[in-house]
C-alpha cells in the first residue's frame, strides 16, 4: 500500500512545473491534489480519484499515511 501512495506522489510531482504552473488538464489536477494535501484534506485530495484509484487508496487510507 505504501509503495502505491509513493508511486503516486512521483507520478504526481514529476507531472508538475515547477512553481506549479498550470499547463495542462493533468498538472492542474495534481497541483489540486497536492494543495488539498498540503492542508491536510484527503477527502479534497481523492476528489478527482476514478474508482480504480479509490477502491485501491481511500481518503482513510491515504491520510493514515501522513
């Protein structure tokens, strides 16, 4: 499970510009993301998981990571 959230954040970050300049459908949906879990709402940060993503890492889940 961990290395699922792992892979997930890389693929996340490596999806953004730096200073998360938003060029593309996909970077503004990670910068989303990664604002969401800056501020610690995971509910916010599965937002726009399909159900693929959710049934493999839960809001639940995914804050018992932090």
């Amino acid at each position: 499970m961990l290395k699922l959230a792992v892979s997930l954040c890389i693929l996340i970050v490596a999806g953004t510009a730096p200073a998360h300049a938003v060029d593309t459908p996909c970077q503004a949906t990670s910068v989303r993301m990664l604002d969401h879990l800056d501020h610690g709402d995971y509910t916010g940060a599965t937002a726009d998981f399909n159900e693929r993503m959710k049934a493999a890492m839960s809001a639940d889940q995914l804050a018992s990571l932090a």
